[in-house]
C-alpha cells in the first residue's frame, strides 16, 4: 500500500488510476484504520479478525452488529476494552431515533446486550435484563452502557468457566453430575460471596475455600453422603444455578 | 480470571514481528492485488464487497482455488487449504478405490493450481514407493497423506534430509565407529550395518533434527509426534520416517485440516456427489460443499499406536533390502486402499 509513486513509468496512469481509485472507494482508508486496529488489539486469529472486520463494514449489516463487532475486538480484561467500548458507543449515538432525536435508547442497548450473550442460556439472560430494567424509550447514557457491556462480557466468561466445572464434575463423561456435587460447589462459592467486603478475615477463609484444597474437602464430604441418594443434573442446569449466584451479586443500577 | 491464551506473548512482541508471524501482510497486499485485477474484468465491482468476500472465505479456508503455486506456497494456512481443498474435490477417487500412477495424480493437481510444479508430487511419489518402483500405482489415502506431510513441512523435511545425509557420513567414516544399539536387533543391525540402506540411530537421528522445531521460519511437526516415531523404533531410514510422518494421526490432527485416515473417505452420499466438474464457458469449474465442520477428531488408542509399529515394519524392510521385501512394500502401497475402503471388489477389480 505504501509503494512509491514511479514518474515517468510508462504505466503511470494505470498506476495513478488505480491509487485513485483505491482512494475514492474508501479502500485505503478502511486498510489503514484496519492494520491499526489489528496492531492494537493483537487478535488471537488475524485472519478471522479481518474477516469480521469486512463483514461489518459491508453497508448492509446494522449498527448493532458493527457495535458487537468492536467489542469482540479484544477481550474485556485488556486495557484497550475501555477505548473499543467507548468507540463502540459513539458509533451507536449516531442512530437517529426521530429528525431531531438521535442517541443510544433502550432498543439498541437491549439488542447489542443480546448480541453479545448469544451463548448465554436465554432463562438467565431474561433475569439479567430485568436487573438492567431498561425501558425501550429510555436514553442510556455511557456509564451505564459501560458497565452493562461489561456484565454481559464477565458473563460470558463466567459461563464459559462454568461448564469447565462441570465437565470436571461429571466424572463419568455421561452428561450429567451427581446433583450432590454440583450443589457442593454452589454452597461453597455462594458461602464465599456471601462475605463481607470489610471483613479481611472473612475474604481470606472464602479465598481458601474456593481454593483447591477447600473445594477438594467440601466434594469429599459430598461424595461420602451422597451414596444413598444420588440425583443426577444436566449442565444446563448446573449452569442456571451458577449464573443466579452471578447475578445475586449484579446491582441494579437505577 | 483463568481464561486460557496460550499466545499471551503476542501482545509483547513488536507489531512487525507479530504481523509476519500471521501473514497480515501477506493478505492485505494480495486483497488489494486481486481486486485490482478483478476490476479490470469488472469495473462496476464493489470493493467492500468483495473484501468481504475474500477474507470470508480466506477464513474458512476456501481461497486457493485456481490460484497461483507462489501464492499457495506462500503460507501454512494456504498449504493446508490447498490439501483439504483437494480432498474435498477428489475423494471420490479414494471411495471407488481407483489407484493411480503419480503423473495421473499430478494432472488432477494441476486442475486446482495449473502452475504447480511436478517435483513436489514426485517427492510424495518417492516417500511411498522405493525409487525403481516410481511408476507403480497409488492409492488416494496413501498419496493425500503423503502428499500433506511433503507440501505442508517442505522445507522440514529439505532440511531433514540434510541432517540424515550427514549422519549417515559420520556413521561410515572410519573414525567415527558405528554406535550398536543394544537389544534383540543387536546382530541383526550389526550384519547390516555396513549397508546404506539400513538408516541411522533413531535416537541420534531425533537429537539432530529435535532443534529444527518450533522455528518461526517454517512449519515443523510437534516434537511429540516426532517423539511418537522415533523413541520407539532402534534406527530408521530417511523414507521409513517420511513414511511414519504420513501415517501419524497426531501429525494429522495438527495440520487439522483431514480426517483421520479411518474417516477420510466417509461422508454423506450428497457431500461426495456434489463435487462435480464441468466444463462452463471454456474455464473448468469445480463446485464443492462449503463444509463448516471441522475434522473429525476421534482417536482411537490401537491407531495411535500404528505409527510407531509402522515404522518398526519400515526399518525392518529397508534393513533388508532383500528384492522379497521390496516388493512386498510395492504390493502393501496397492494393498491398503482394500484395507479402508469396505468395498474390496472394486480395488481388486482395478488391480
């Protein structure tokens, strides 16, 4: 792309014709935007990366994709999230609700929050969204376009971590886990959010029980009682009851 | 938070660095050129659409299609496109158990990349037969294998060569002794060990290339699968490796674009009717279904253990180097396409 201008060359026009034309068609631009974002966020798989960047560009696809897009760019633990966030939300603020109204309203907060937790089994994104308690019409403004995108990418992540668990809890490969088990974790992780933040001592002891010697002691004693009545539980459930522990700890934001 | 980047270092790597590492550049520039050149026949083109397009269906790894040798070369990615795109477009061949000698199956890659050069295919050719026997037919499983360990390691494998030629000098020059493994094939290597044929150390042979791998140059095998061959097998010869590198599964698996062998010419009815070939407004055509899932990953233990025993059975031959053995390996090459395909009387048919 940075190649030279050659004058005098027989193929000059050719030459310049092209350049124009890459330059009219908003090619060179989008190359130029494209190699900085992918310098800056470090995609894991470039190629996939500009193929999603392409795809959003393309004039038919929707703000909220373009949206979803910018915040897939890079994972949320990265500094740059903040930029791509922020980024993500002026792109939106061009939407126009009406001829003088224009601005990120609930719709389209509802719509990229829903984009973004695809995975997300629908019976605990319905409760997340009742947390947000975001009406249609409403304007939203950054902070709390910030910290709902954030949940959602946290969620994903926790989610992800959950079904880890839980093929680590299904010892059999079947499918399912002793119920016994899986409602050990739970008591043990809801046990240690249950603390107090002011409370070190407290935050400690939860840190070690989350730890792998305290869950290792809580599943022992599950596993001992466990032998008469052994219930069995599907990952998607096991998954329902862990994300109620994450959104026990989601404030409401109004 | 313990969400797992194996590739956590690419954020401390320079830009430069981490851009060749990926080939962006390689991309972006050959983007720019084939649209450049599309335009010529279309100038009403939209860019952005094609753009699209492009990197779509470079992501899905359907892009080398008709497209020149240097470019197909050019990354590991394209290389292991281009072998999954010619399975795709000829397993058919591999069902109805035809065996063909490798000019034939040099045709049938010129048909996807018309500039791809013969030598390639020969070095495949020579990795499954014995170098007198270069004409014998060949089976589709056998030449796709072969086919992906030559063209996706090329230059690990150019450099393997190198290595094994020097260690065969060292072994027969008379300062150095000839080393003796111990064991049940002592006398055995020992009669033979004056004879060219009858490779070198395994051992040795692993510590010389071992430092090849995880180079940033060029694509290496993972050093388990190397591993996997050679600590379990006294002395190997040059071919009975490459023969061993096309057999593993492990190898196979992380190339990832083939199913294991067991599978390789499995699918539905529809899927391996649909690639037709057909001639349309003089250029040849080829359609194939665009098949999202990935290979099939199923591994069982008593195919893990085959390259090992495979390449046991391959020192053993090459060992010998009895006109028996040799001939034994010419018909074993014929044999195998009966082994996988489950119908035994078409292969015999075209024997």
């Amino acid at each position: 792309m940075a190649e030279k201008r050659k004058p005098n060359a027989a193929d000059d026009i050719q030459k310049e014709t092209e350049r124009q034309f890459l330059e009219r068609s908003g090619v060179a631009a989008l190359y130029k935007d494209v190699l900085e974002k992918i310098i800056a966020n470090r995609p894991e798989d470039p190629v996939a990366f500009l193929a999603d960047y392409f795809d959003s560009v393309e004039e038919n696809t929707s703000l909220i994709q373009r949206a979803e897009q910018i915040m897939k760019m890079t994972h949320h633990s990265r500094p740059l999230f903040q930029t791509n966030v922020r980024m993500a939300y002026d792109l939106l603020k061009k939407n126009k609700a009406s001829k003088k109204l224009s601005g990120v309203n609930g719709t389209m907060f509802t719509q990229l929050l829903k984009a973004l937790c695809r995975d997300i089994p629908s019976v605990v994104m319905q409760k997340l969204m009742q947390k947000f308690e975001c009406h249609s019409h409403e304007a939203i403004p950054f902070d709390v376009f910030r910290s709902g995108v954030f949940t959602c990418c946290v969620l994903q992540d926790y989610v992800k971590l959950s079904e880890q668990l839980f093929g680590s809890l299904d010892l059999q490969k079947t499918g399912k886990a002793n119920k016994a088990l899986c409602d050990a974790v739970l008591e043990q992780l809801n046990t240690a959010l249950g603390s107090n933040r002011n409370d070190t001592k407290r935050i400690l002891e939860s840190g070690y029980n989350l730890g792998v010697d305290g869950l290792y002691m809580a599943l022992d004693t599950a596993m001992g009682r466990s032998h008469k009545n052994s219930s069995l539980q599907t990952c998607d459930q096991f998954l329902v009851e862990m994300c109620e522990t994450f959104l026990s700890k989601v404030s409401v934001i109004k | 938070m313990s969400m797992s980047f194996s590739g956590e270092d690419r954020f401390s790597m320079t830009a430069e660095r981490y851009l060749g590492k990926h080939n962006v550049l390689v991309y972006l520039e050959d983007s720019i050129a084939q649209l450049l050149e599309h335009r010529e026949e279309n100038p009403k083109l939209n860019p952005i659409k094609f753009l699209s397009e492009y990197f779509d269906s470079l992501r899905d790894g359907n892009h080398t299609m008709f497209r020149e040798y240097a470019f197909i070369k050019v990354t590991p990615h394209n290389r292991a496109s281009f072998i999954r795109l010619f399975w795709k477009c000829f397993r058919q061949i591999g069902r109805k158990g035809d065996l063909l000698s490798i000019q034939e199956y040099h045709s049938l890659v010129t048909l996807l990349c018309p500039d791809f050069p013969y030598s390639t295919v020969q070095k495949t050719a020579r990795i499954i037969l014995l170098d007198d026997a270069l004409d014998c037919l060949i089976s589709f499983s056998d030449f796709i294998f072969a086919f992906q360990i030559q063209f996706y390691f090329e230059e690990f494998l150019d450099k393997c060569y190198e290595i094994y030629q020097s260690l065969l000098q060292t072994a027969h020059s008379p300062r150095n002794p000839v080393v003796v493994p111990s064991g049940a094939e002592e006398t055995r290597i020992h009669q033979n060990s004056h004879n060219p044929s009858d490779g070198v150390d395994a051992m040795q042979y692993f510590r010389a290339i071992y430092p090849l791998c995880d180079r940033s140059t060029f694509s290496t095998p993972p050093a388990d699968g190397l591993k996997e061959i050679l600590f379990n097998v006294p002395r190997v010869s040059f071919y009975g490796f490459l023969m061993a590198l096309a057999k593993s599964e492990s190898i196979n698996e992380s190339i990832g674009r083939l199913p294991a062998k067991a599978e390789l010419l499995d699918g539905s009815d529809s899927e391996l009717t649909s690639p037709i070939i057909r001639m349309k407004g003089g250029k040849l055509r080829l359609e194939h279904p665009v098949n999202h899932n990935g290979p099939a990953v199923n591994q069982t233990g008593a195919q893990s253990a085959s390259p090992s025993s495979a390449a046991g059975g391959e020192n053993k031959h090459t060992g010998k180097g009895s006109l028996s053995q040799r001939s034994r390996r010419k018909k074993e090459s014929s044999d195998e396409s009966s082994d996988e395909s489950d119908d035994d009387d078409t292969s015999s048919d075209t024997n």
